[in-house]
C-alpha cells in the first residue's frame, strides 16, 4: 500500500517539532492541517491543542481523519517512545489504521499502525499530482 500525501505544511527551518492532523479518504490525504497558534511546539514536544484541527475535521464531513504528520527537527524519523504511546492511543480510540507521517534530519518517513499491531509497519508514500 503507497499512501499518497498532499505538499505537508512543515517548515524545515523552523527548530520546534510541528504537526498537523490528516484528513482524506483510503489512502489518499486530502487535507493536511498546518501547526497552528495554540499547539504546544518546542524542539522535542508537540501538543496539538488548537481547535483548528478540530474545527478543519469538522468543516469536511466527506473526509476520514487518517493520523497526523509531525516533526523531528533534530533527530532521525523514526517515532519515540511518547510516539509509539500517543499512536497506540489514537489507533484504539478509533478503532481503523492510522498512518503518521514524520520529517527527520533523514528525511519524511511514513508509519501506519493497526488495531491490535504493537509496532508500527514503514509504508511507501507519494506526493499528490493534484497539488
């Protein structure tokens, strides 16, 4: 399976750990939400507690919420332990795949884990023609 990415709104240059949610449908990424004012970014933590997220979920009923992408400015892409946890947490709560995106000083790695998976399988990925 090749999950097909929109261009992601992450900033090379920015030093603090920035993410957004995924929204789309199978395994297409439709929209992909840029950090936002009230998220939680420092060099390694990234909270996303603006309602934006929310509220761009919310605006596209059409869409399925497939994970979320986020940084690693300083190190490689490969997701943490707090990664692992906050995925596992994710993937529970709603109860389907979900793929996770992340920037590293290697590069953009993507990640999917499914219900009942313990670690998470590397998947190809793509960019969109359409953007």
């Amino acid at each position: 399976m090749t999950l097909i990415l929109p261009r992601l709104p992450y900033d090379p240059e920015d030093p603090r750990e920035q993410g957004g949610i995924l929204l789309g449908l199978g395994s297409q990424v439709h929209l992909a939400t840029a950090p936002m004012p009230a998220d939680v970014q420092h060099p390694d933590l990234l909270m996303l507690l603006d309602p934006g997220h929310q509220a761009a979920a919310d605006a596209r009923p059409d869409l399925d919420y497939l994970g979320y992408w986020h940084s690693h400015p300083t190190a490689e892409a490969v997701p943490s332990e707090m990664d692992l946890t906050d995925w596992q947490t994710a993937v529970e709560h709603i109860g389907a795949p979900l793929y996770f995106p992340i920037f590293g000083s290697d590069g953009l790695r993507v990640y999917c884990l499914s219900p009942g998976q313990r670690h998470p399988q590397e998947v190809t990925w793509t960019y969109s023609t359409q953007n």
